[in-house]
C-alpha cells in the first residue's frame, strides 16, 4: 500500500487519507447537507441565488477533472438536483489531457464509486504546452483546458460551463494581478463566453473556502487528482502556492485577511482609484476631476 500510495502522489495525487477508509456513498452524500451544509452546501446555494448562476432550462456541462473541487462541484450538483430543483439538465464532463494510465484510471473509478457519470473526451494538452510553453506552462495549460472544456460543453448543447473555483482561488487571483501584473481584477462568478456564442461560464463554488473542501474529501477518504501535470513538474515552481503562502503569513497578523481581500472587490470605491478600464477603453480620474 505504501508504495502505490507514493507512486500516485508522484504522479499528482493528492493522498489525505489511505484508500481503504473510503466512506460508503450515502455517508458522503449525506455529510453534504448534514456535517458540511454551513461551510458547502449553504454557501454553493448563497452563490447560485446570489449571482443568478442557474435558469430554468439551462443546460450545464460540469467540468470534472478528478481533483477535490470539481469532485465536491459534481456532487453538490447532483445534491441540487435531488432536493427538487430539476429544471435544469447537467452533463458531466472530464478530460483526459495526457494523464499517467493509473492516474487516468483513478479518476474513472474515483467518479464511478461516486456516482459521478462522466463523458471522458482525450486531448494532448500536456505534449503542446510542454513544446510551446517553456519555463511557465501552466497559464497556457490552463487557457487550452478552457478552450477544450468550452469545445466539449458546446458538442453536448450545453449553454452553461461550471467550473469548481472557489473563495481561495478568487483572493490568490486578486493578489496574484496586484503583486505581478500591476492590475485590480479576479474572478468572476460567471461570464459570458467571447468564443462560443450563448455560452456562459459559471463558478458556484465562489463562496466556499478551500479548507472545508480538503475536509470534506478527507472524511470521505477520497484519493483526488492535485495537478496531475510532469510538464510543470520539472519546470518553475507555480506563483499560485507562492501566493497562497503570502496570504496565509498574512492571516497570522490579520486575522481575516483573506475576507478583507475579497471584500475589496466588492467595494472599490470609483472616486479614490487612479484609474480603471472599462472593455477597451481607458479612463482617468483626471477625467473627471472637474465635475462637480
């Protein structure tokens, strides 16, 4: 057991827990709405009403990549569905961008003991990003994910991608354009597609913070996917986690930090910034400096 759990984790899985304590289906299902409803379920329903993220008649294409968010997304769909609001049609969708074969196969029999009816479409994106991307190919990797997601979404009659960001990855991308980009923007809850017609992106997951997914997954004594990739393995470390580091040392001396941050997205206050961009244009204080 000891050395397939430390031939997995090389290969990009995140090992929590060992596989045998794997809890029955309905014990993880339940724990959704019962242990876990404060920190997931109320908060992916908040998310949903907040930022009207679902219609009737939508048809969504949740991408499921095997890693403990989208895993947790699926699930927390599936939940929705079950507790009446069945006005919406949901297709599982999981690409396979160059895995190892056993981590390939974790991710099938992860989403098959989970109930989780994927569609498993193949893709080459690791053997492109590591020719074309050099020493930093996980932004790129992660642009032709979306492009395929979106691709796959769009075959199905989808309208709707739902992807399984969550409240961490929304701060880290705030500090992320700040500290290296010299910009004030994140991530949205949704967002319409600029290539395929009709198609929004979703992110329901906007309000849960990622340490109640990692307890969630490990009470299940699930095996998730973490990244997965050998191409950013033997490349430059990833300025995600750095970020990620930066804002817990922050929490140590500011104790909500991390809510501060995302607060200040929603409250950016239009007569005490420098300047703004609104699509392609660019405006000025100055501007307007003169009204009254």
């Amino acid at each position: 057991m000891k050395d397939k759990e430390e031939g997995l984790a090389g290969q990009g899985c995140e090992i929590l827990v060992p596989f045998s304590e794997r809890k029955p289906l309905v014990e993880i299902e339940r724990s959704i709405i019962k242990k876990y409803r404060k920190y997931l379920w109320s908060k992916f329903i908040k998310a949903i009403k907040e930022f009207d993220l679902i219609k009737d008649g939508d048809k969504i294409a949740v991408a499921v990549s095997g890693g403990k968010d989208s895993m947790l997304m699926a699930k927390l769909f599936q939940e929705l569905r079950r507790n009446g609001n069945a006005n919406f049609e949901l297709k599982f969708i999981a690409m396979d961008p160059g895995y190892h074969p056993d981590i390939k196969k974790l991710l099938i029999d992860n989403c098959k003991y989970l109930n989780i009816p994927i569609d498993l479409f193949e893709s080459d994106i690791f053997k492109i990003t590591d020719k074309i991307a050099k020493d930093y190919p996980c932004y790129m990797c992660a642009r032709m994910r979306r492009g395929a997601l979106y691709r796959r979404a769009s075959e199905l009659g989808c309208n709707k991608l739902a992807l399984g960001h969550h409240f961490n990855d929304v701060i880290e991308t705030i500090m992320l354009n700040v500290l290296c980009s010299g910009n004030f923007k994140t991530m949205l809850p949704k967002l319409k597609s600029r290539n395929y017609e009709g198609m929004e992106l979703i992110r329901p997951m906007y309000y849960i913070e990622e340490k109640y997914i990692k307890r969630f997954i490990q009470n299940s004594g699930i095996w998730p996917l973490n990244c997965a990739c050998m191409v950013a393995a033997k490349r430059t470390g990833n300025k995600r986690y750095e970020i990620k580091e930066l804002i817990e040392h922050l929490k140590e001396n500011y104790k909500n930090a991390d809510i501060s941050i995302f607060k200040a997205a929603q409250n950016v206050n239009m007569d005490c910034i420098l300047g703004w961009k609104k699509g392609e244009k660019k405006y000025s204080y100055l501007d307007f400096y003169d009204e009254d």
